[in-house]
C-alpha cells in the first residue's frame, strides 16, 4: 500500500484522504496508521465525500501517516492473521 508521507492541509474542517484509505465494516469506519513497522486499524469519522476523496472529522492527528490505497486488502491480512494465528498472509 502506498502512504502518504504526511497529511495534508485541512479542509473543510476535516482531513482529505484518497477514498481507497477507508475501510467501512459493521463495526465502523476505518483507516490504517503507520505505527512503527506496523499498520494499525483506526477508527475515524467522515465528514464527506468528494472527488475520489474522504474527508476525516475525527480519528487522525497531525503528522499521522495514512495507507492511501488497499483498505479492504489490509483488512483481510487481519481477518487471516487473527483467525489463524499468523502474522502476515504468506504464515511467517
């Protein structure tokens, strides 16, 4: 997945990112922060749509670094690593 390098100016009141960062589930609405070497589920709340683009009220900080692209793949990493007790899709 791509990253953003750091967040944009806000807009709106909320943060624009690419619409292919959120994941939304029955359990919410979602981006992955970089965090370390790792990429951590967040939940956020959208303000909007626009253009391709989510707008993010709530959920993300300054200097956070966002998966820009590859939400769903993401989380099916998850499903997998938690279902099966393996850290990654390829069982290392």
């Amino acid at each position: 997945a791509r990253r953003l390098p750091a967040r944009p100016a806000r807009t709106e009141g909320a943060w624009p990112i690419p619409a292919g960062a959120v994941l939304t589930t029955a359990k919410g609405t979602f981006v992955f922060v970089q965090n370390g070497d790792y990429l951590l589920r967040t939940p956020v709340e959208l303000a909007g749509r626009r253009d391709g683009q989510v707008f993010v009220r709530d959920g993300l900080y300054e200097g956070d670094v966002v998966a820009s692209a590859g939400a769903e793949q993401l989380y099916l990493i998850e499903l997998q690593a938690v279902n099966t007790g393996h850290s990654c899709a390829h069982g290392h």
